[in-house]
C-alpha cells in the first residue's frame, strides 16, 4: 500500500511555517492564531481522529465559526462541508474562468486559514454538478483545499463518470454507504473495480444498522487499501442513532484495528444522534473525541 499521511504533513509543515496574518483573521478568537501550544492534535495512537463539519450543523454557519469548533474540540482533521466551501469561497457564484479563479484563490486561502489554526482538511464534501466542466473543477477546489479525496454518496450510476477525473486529478473520490447500500463482502464490490482512485468512505454506524447488526471489520480487512475515511457514530442493528456506548457499533474495536493495523484511514466523527437540551453540538463532539482518545490509549 502505497498511499499515506505524508503528503498531508508535508502540506501543514509548509503552512504552518509562517506566521503572517490570515485575511479576516481578526475575526477569529485569539485561541485559534494564538501560541503553537493551542494548536490542536487528535492523531492518537497514530490514528487521525477527525469530524465531518455537518456534525456542527446548526451551531457553525461560517467558515470562521466552523474552524472555531474544531479547535475547542481539540479536532486536527476534518472532512469540510460544501456549505462553509460556498459560503467562504463563493463556489457557484460564478462560472468565467475569472471567478473560477478566484474562487479556486479563496479556497487555498480557506485552507491556509484552516492549516495555520492546525486544522488539515483532508477531504471535502461539495456536490460534483452535471457538467464534466464542474466534476473537473470539484477535483481542483479538493487541490486547493489539500485535500486526499472527495467523499459523495454512493450511487453506482455516477462511479464510471467520476472515476477518469479522480484518475485525471490523483484525488480519491470515496463513496459513502448508508443503511440500503452497504459494501458487499460475499464478492468483490463493483467500486473497488472502477478505478484506482475510486474508493470508500465507510460509515459504520450506517453499516450496523444496514446489516442487521453485523459487524464492519470484516469489510475493514478486506478492503482497507480502498477505504480512504469512516463516519463514526453508535448506531443499533434496530436503527437507533444514540449517544456512543449506548449501541452495537463497535467504535472502539474498529479504532484499535486502525492502530494495530497501522492503515492509513482517517477516522471521523459524525454527529446524529440528539443533542441533549442541556448541551450543543461541540460539547458532544468532544465527548466523541474523548471516546476515541481513551479507545487509542
């Protein structure tokens, strides 16, 4: 296996060399452009721990608020949403090759922001469009943001169309499963034969749920080399989405297998089951983070 974590670590060395200030960096909280000290770290156990942004849903609108979170949470990775993409970027305000250039100017200097707070954005979740003019320019923005793939959901219909550009672009495109169209492990997946840069982006909560129960780690151990992220989340073979623990996905289990392994997979966060009342959704995602940190141990 050849892919890895170093293009990543690279890339954040280079930006976390300087210490100019960020375009609209004043409206950060000093504890993101603050001392090296506050940067945050969730590789625990060698494992990336990270958090799709959708789990702020509600609470985060702006890339600024976004980035925020991360940092309380002690979050290093993340898998960013199409909406902070838009909204910070203006991605599909326009289409000349003027404001592509521009937008394409606003993501390096979203991921520039992100990468000196000590944020990686190692994936991005922003819809591919119709044209294959807005597939070729989803793969540039992932260039720009520095990002190893582009997760979407899976659909077979659209596996041969992005698989030439995700070849064209050397960024993965990762599929992502839900309850109906869970990874087969009987024979090979039809994804795992479209491409070289066509891969998974596995949710095991969804996986559990799905599949009465079962566990995903067999399909860990047979197709680690084509898994590129998980969504991680507690859910029951009954479908129940609850507090992590609580259910009959085996968090901990997949966690230790990614240390042992030593398999490059990000692990991420998502956010679904209700936030108490009494809480928000930072203050779950970082017990999530405390979950997995004590797992890693």
């Amino acid at each position: 296996m050849t892919r890895g974590f170093l293009d990543h670590r690279t890339t954040r060395r280079a930006f976390l060399g300087g210490a100019a200030a960020l375009a609209g960096g004043a409206m950060l909280p000093r504890r993101i452009l603050g001392a090296e000290d506050a940067r945050p770290n969730s590789v625990f156990g060698g494992v990336h721990v990270g958090c799709i942004t959708y789990s702020y849903r509600g609470e985060a609108h702006t890339a600024e608020e976004t980035l925020k979170a991360l940092v309380e949470d002690g979050l290093s990775e993340t898998e960013l949403m199409g909406d902070v993409i838009q909204s910070y970027a203006g991605v599909g305000r326009g289409h000349s090759d003027a404001d592509r250039r521009a937008q394409l100017a606003k993501c390096v200097e979203l991921r520039k922001m992100f990468n000196d707070a000590g944020v990686n954005i190692h994936i991005q979740k922003h819809g591919f469009g119709r044209s294959d003019d807005a597939i070729d320019f989803n793969f540039e923005i992932a260039k720009a943001l520095g990002c190893k793939a582009i997760t979407t959901e899976r659909n077979e219909g659209d596996v041969k169309r992005l698989a030439p550009f995700a070849e064209k672009h050397k960024i993965w495109v990762a599929f992502h499963n839900h309850t109906n169209n869970i990874p087969t492990i009987e024979d090979i997946d039809p994804l795992m034969q479209a491409g070289d840069y066509v891969g998974f982006n596995l949710d095991i909560g969804h996986y559990v749920a799905g599949n009465k129960g079962k566990s995903p780690i067999p399909v860990l151990e047979k197709y680690h080399d084509k898994i590129i992220s998980l969504h991680l989340k507690d859910r029951t073979a009954a479908g129940a989405n609850l507090p992590w623990g609580r259910g009959q996905t085996p968090i901990k289990e997949v966690l230790q297998l990614l240390k042992e392994k030593k398999w490059p997979i990000y692990a991420d966060i998502e956010l679904e089951y209700p936030v108490p009342k009494d809480s928000t959704a930072v203050k779950e995602v970082a017990k999530c983070v405390a979950y997995c940190k004590e797992a890693l141990a």
